[in-house]
C-alpha cells in the first residue's frame, strides 16, 4: 500500500464515521448539529487521526480498533479550534479560508457546538462497535481527557492567550498533548504496552508537533494561503512566536534537527513505521 | 442516620475530592485552574451529587463508589453554569449571589474553564481509585456523555436560546436529562441493572427535575434572593417561562402533580429511599 492509498483509506473511513455520529444523527437541535458538522468537516489535515491510524498500522492494530480513537481525537481538536477562534479568545473570523463556526453561526452556537464534540468523543470510546477490551477504552479514556483537560491542550492555550516566554512548552501543551495522544491511542488499540515502544513513538511526536509548529509560526509571516488565516495574525495580536523569539534562520535549524530526531526514534519501532515517516514528512512539507 | 447528616456526609466526601482534583492538583496554568475552583466551589446546592450518593445509599452501593459519579456529574454541571452565563449566551453576570466566572476572571478564562471541567470529569470516572469494575466505569462514562452532549444537556441549551414554546421538553434535555443521569449512575454505583427499578428512579428524576424547573421560574418572578440572579432576568431576555405560558396557578398545581408522581415511583424501590424523598422535598422547599 502507497502513502497515498493510505491517507485516502483513513478519510473515507473518517468521513463514514463523521456520517454515523454527526450527520445522519437525530440530534434535537437543528442548528446544533449543523454548527458541529460545519467545524468538524471543514476541511482540516486529520493529522491526528493519520497519526492514531498510521501508528495503529506500525503496530498492527486491526483499522476497526483504531477508528474510535482517530474520530475521537479529531473530534476534540475540532472543538479546540471553535473556541480557539472565539472572540474573547483569538478572534479569528477565517478558519481554514472559511468562516468560522462563530461567523457562520453565531457565537452561542459555536460555544454549544464545541461544547457537546467534547462529550461525543468519550462517547465514541466508550461505545462505538469496535472489539476493544473494556480496559483498552478506559486507558483510551484516559490518554483522551488528560491530553485534552488541564494538565494538556487547555492549560496550553490558558498560556497562550495570557502570553509567556516559555513557547516551547506552552506548544507542548497546546499541541503537543493530542499529538502525542494519537500515537498512544495508536499504540493502545495494537494493545502494545512495551515501554521502549511508547517511549519511541512520544519521541516521534513531541518533535514533529514542535517542528510543525515552527513550521506554522513561519508560515504565518511567509504565506497565508497555506494556513487559510489571515496573513500575520499573530504579528497583528502581538503573540510571540519562535520566529519572533529566535529567528528566522534559528528556528530553521531548529525543525531540522527536530525532523531528523524523529526518524532516529522511529528506528526502534519496527518495519511498519513508513506512514508514520511519510506523515512526518507531508507534515513538515518535505514533498508537494 | 439522618438526612441532615447524609448530606453534611455527601457534602464532606465532595470537598475533599474537589480538594484532590482541583486545588492540589498542579495544573500548569494558574488562572485556569482558579477560574476552575471558583466556578465549582461557588456554594451551590450539589443536587446532582446528592442524588447519586442517595439512589446509591437506596440500591446499597458502597460511598466510595458513589464518589466518582458524584463528582464527575457535578464538573459537568459546573462548566454547563460556566458557559450559559457568558454574555453570547444568557449574558447573567451573577451567579448565586457572586460574580459569574467570566466577571469574576475574563470571558476567555471562563470558556477554557468550562472546557477543562469536561474531560476532568470523564477522566475521574476512568481513574478514581474505586473498585468499580471496568463495565461499570464505562457504563458511568455512557450516561454521562449521552446525558450531557447533544442528545441531552447541549441540545437543550440550543433550544433555549433559540427560544421555543416546547419547554417541557426543552427542560427535560437542559436539566432533566443530567438529573435523571445522577440516578442512572447511582444505580450503576449499586451495580443495579434490573429494568424496573431503572424505570422507577427515571420516573422520580423526571418529575423532581421538571417540577423544581416551574419552582425556579416561579422563583424568578417572585424571588431572586434564593437563585442568586437578578430578579425578572427571565422576564427581560424575554424567555418563555412554565409560568408566563401555563399562568401561576397552574404552574403550582402541576408542581403537587409531579412531585405525587415522584413520591409513587419511589414506593417500588425499596426500604432505604428515604434520602430520595427528603432531597426532593428539599428540593421542592417543602421543609426549611
């Protein structure tokens, strides 16, 4: 099987289970469901179900195991971003070149809309029909809400909005938590507990996420149509960002190494790791 | 034991698990975590605990396992209070008497630490040190997600906001719903799967929810010492309420009905629902 085939696997897969839990559902509210489905379809990467099913594959974790996790994760990053694009919080009216959930709905249906991701993707875990054991969905339970909660992702953007120096750590927690995650979901529906295992695949993702983060804060100052936002939105709100902090060339190096590092973690895993190095690499946009 | 001391008990068991879970909890963000106490220790009546520890006392759970549900229901609870006073949505800058946590911290704060509450409490009800069986803590996880998501507590919000004249059925999502999930979890604390008695609590739930809901409405108009919020906020977001759509009367009258009706369900289940009956007369202020 090509990358290709793959990735093209994984959306169709998605868009399925996007189809069971959002679309054809008989949710009471109407504009509810629409805003859900809105923010959730909106074109994104699925970075982080890539992940869960390309370390699923490394792993050999049968597609069926690792769908709950992968829509599960996407589900909650997609919340991430309606909040994220919220007035109060980074008020951005673009998200992936189009409105975002608040200016296509409003803004109470865009908090609602983030509001009721959150509890289906627990609910996914805990119920969708996949032949997990019970104790792989709790530990999928576990890995979700503390990358998700307050030691992860919304302590990251609390730090974040209130402005730090410390970026590498607050990206660590902003985006690193559910990048992370994914692996160990990955890892958690191949019921692969070996400890060098998980080391190596957390490695791996620490260092993309990071890289990939570099690679956004360039790109905001170098080109927005890639981003779909608006062009220097973060020069605009005064966020520092690795460029800003350590310059243009410096950050540069510094996803290089970040890049290379990863490839060396993936060397203890296996030979099933090509999707994850191909992830890495469409990631970090090593190839068109 | 008496009810005073059952609750003073239920009340005692609470703070110390919020003491474990929020305040001595290191969570890399400070404001986030403060916003997070002040919005859960914000003195409320712990109804939804309460009636958790209570079916659990009825169905003969031991406490401990009654700890996790009992907390979980509460956060959940707490961030849905979070986020429905935000000025996008019923815009109350009061909360029992006290700033609201976005008056109280920023809009921001407040979003992200409704966001926080949520995975907090499914991660509680996957890791809590009870011996709950892991069907069981899945099974608490399923109530909870269905009850607070969009086939439950969201959609009712939504349908609030939108303004509807189906407040029954408005409120039996809004509020109904988490209410008759604290009885539903109670029993899974007991490990009580028979049907009847299922059926039993549900009934009880639905009617002390919908009756307290017409009480607060008739509080709203007559009372705002006792809800905490402004007085006739209702009247001025021009809400439809049981009172101004059924008139005074007949909204007192059909609370009598659903509280008789509470009272019948609870006779088939056993010897030990006296916290039941006394936490709905609680409810109902028929007792001071």
């Amino acid at each position: 099987m090509k990358f290709q085939e793959f990735t093209d696997d994984c959306q169709h897969r998605l868009d399925k289970l996007f189809n069971v839990y959002l679309k054809n559902s008989t949710i009471p509210a109407k504009k509810l469901q629409d805003a859900m489905t809105y923010a959730v379809l909106n074109g994104g990467k699925r970075i982080r179900p890539l992940l869960v099913y390309a370390t699923g594959y490394a792993l050999n974790a049968s597609t069926e195991n690792s769908d709950p996790p992968a829509i599960a994760i996407e589900l909650i990053h997609a919340y991430s971003l309606i909040h994220d694009d919220l007035p109060a919080m980074d008020n951005s009216d673009l998200r992936r070149g189009k409105p975002a959930c608040h200016k296509a709905f409003d803004e109470a249906t865009a908090i609602l809309a983030g509001d009721a991701l959150q509890p289906l993707a627990f609910e996914i875990l805990a119920t969708h029909p996949a032949t997990l054991e019970d104790s792989q969905r709790l530990a999928m339970i576990r890995i979700l809400s503390d990358a998700s909660g307050y030691q992860g992702m919304v302590s990251g953007q609390a730090l974040d909005l209130a402005g730090t120096d410390a970026i590498s750590e607050m990206y660590q927690l902003k985006t690193g938590a559910l990048l992370i995650a994914s692996v160990k979901l990955g890892a958690v529906a191949a019921n692969v507990r070996d400890k060098k295992t998980l080391t190596a695949l957390e490695t791996f993702a620490k260092n993309i996420g990071l890289a990939f983060q570099m690679q956004d804060d360039l790109l905001d100052i170098e080109d927005s149509a890639i981003t779909g936002k608006p062009k220097g939105l973060d020069t605009a709100n005064k966020k520092i960002t690795f460029p800003s902090l350590l310059g243009i060339e410096k950050t540069r190096a510094m996803i290089e190494e970040l890049y290379s590092e990863s490839l060396t973690a993936l060397k203890t895993i296996g030979e099933k790791t090509l999707f994850l190095k191909e992830l890495a690499e469409a990631l970090l946009q090593r190839k068109k």
